[in-house]
C-alpha cells in the first residue's frame, strides 16, 4: 500500500486513502512503529463522506483511537488539497470531535478548531493547579514560570490518573512555549496541536495572552493560536516528508 508521511512542526504522522471503515488499530500499531514499521506519532485514514470533503479515522501510536488532533488536522488538510479531494484551498472534513474547516496556503495551513469544554479550573496535584481541558481530546494544563524540566515519570501518572494528555506551559509577552507528553505515543512528542491550543485557552481566560498568540512546542518551531469571532485557530506550516510503498 501506499502510504505518505508528514509532520506538522515534529508530530509526525501517517496518511493513506481507503474506501471502507475498518479497525486499523493493529495496522497503526506497526506501521508506527519507529524501528520496525514507518514510524510516527500517529496514523490518519481518509475515507469518502457524502456531505464533507472527507471523513478521517485516527489513530495514535499505541494504536488507540483519538476524535481529534490538531497537527494531524492540518496535514491531512494539505494531504487532501494536493490529492483533489478538497478545492480552492479550503477542506472540511469530519472527525470524532466533530467537523474540522481548514485554509491550506502553500504548505501554511489553518484549522479551526472544534469549541473547547473546560471541564476543570482547579485541580491540586503537587502544589500546583492544573486545569482540565477539552480541545477536541482531554488535556491537562498548567502554567510555570520555568518549563526546562518536564518530569516525565509524575506526567505519567498523571495521564492514567485523568486518562488526559498533560502539558506544561509558560508565557513571555505574546509568545507561549509548550511541552506535551501525549497519551497514545505514551512520551513527550515535539509538538501537540489540541495541547498548545489547550494551553491557549487558559491563559487566554486568565488574561496572560491577547487574542493571537506565537507558540514554540519543544521542537522549536513557530505556530500561531488566535481566538476570532468565537473560533479557536490553530496555525503553521506542514511538511510533506515523503511518500513511499509499504510491505507492512
């Protein structure tokens, strides 16, 4: 099978066209896999809709499902732009966490995220508060003056204790940084697109950010999150890495 490769800013992931809904999960599982199959943080099926451009069915690496993934959402955007799938630079698509409406400029791409539930303000967990958010799947949330040490062992535990990814974030003027460790992939991944717009919203409600923001993920690279008119927007360039034939 066919199979292409992007990242969107270091989360990475596997694309592919099919015509049927199916359990992929133990494909996902070893196509991610990073020694022995492709490798990514996650694998996206692009099946045919009858109202949307297409429908996704997402995987992560583990081989769990996920309704959402903001990353992912932008690359499978360009994916199916440059396939014909959608046109005129725009594609909307349907995924677990509902419908997904994004803006493909070159390799920029756009997404408007689905609306947020908070569904925590004050959770204590070693002295600091985290808050729980739902960006299109579940993430913890708190906000430090320092985010050079990410403990990744208490981040876990975290994550079973609240089945949510975890992330830590700081703010400096209009410019945030984030670290993710991402439930699925079961690590600390580059980037996480819902984590970084998760972590948006938070400071945003407590007044530490304006409306646009720059994001740096532990990759490095810059990202933007506004809030317009009621929308969550989540923007950055993807990479399209390569496409290649699978045996797997």
């Amino acid at each position: 099978m066919t199979v292409t490769k992007y990242s969107g800013n270091g989360n990475d992931f596997i694309i592919f066209i099919a015509q049927e809904k199916a359990d992929r999960s133990e494909l996902a599982r070893k196509l991610c896999h990073r020694q022995n199959g492709v490798g990514a943080d996650g694998m996206v099926v692009v099946l045919p809709h009858p109202e949307y451009d297409f429908e996704w069915e997402f995987y992560n690496a583990d081989g769990s499902h996920a309704d959402m993934c903001g990353n992912a959402s932008r690359c499978v955007a360009h994916f199916a732009h440059e396939k014909g799938i959608s046109k005129d630079g725009k594609a909307e698509f349907l995924t677990g966490a509902g419908v997904i409406r994004a803006t493909i400029n070159g390799m920029y791409v756009v997404s408007d995220m689905v609306q947020p539930k908070i569904l925590d303000q004050n959770i204590q967990e070693d002295g600091e508060q985290w808050w729980l958010i739902n960006s299109g799947v579940p993430h913890l949330v708190a906000v430090r003056e320092s985010i050079d040490e990410f403990d990744i062992q208490k981040a876990r535990a975290l994550r079973q204790k609240y089945n949510a990814n975890v992330n830590i974030c700081r703010v400096e003027g209009d410019t945030m940084y984030v670290r993710t460790y991402e439930r699925g992939v079961e690590d600390e991944t580059l980037a996480c697109g819902t984590g970084m717009v998760a972590c948006f919203i938070r400071n945003h409600i407590e007044g530490r950010v304006p409306n646009q923001v720059k994001v740096h993920p532990k990759s490095g690279d810059e990202l933007y999150v506004s809030y317009e008119n009621g929308v969550y927007r989540f923007g950055g360039k993807v990479t399209k890495t390569f496409v290649a034939e699978t045996l797997i």
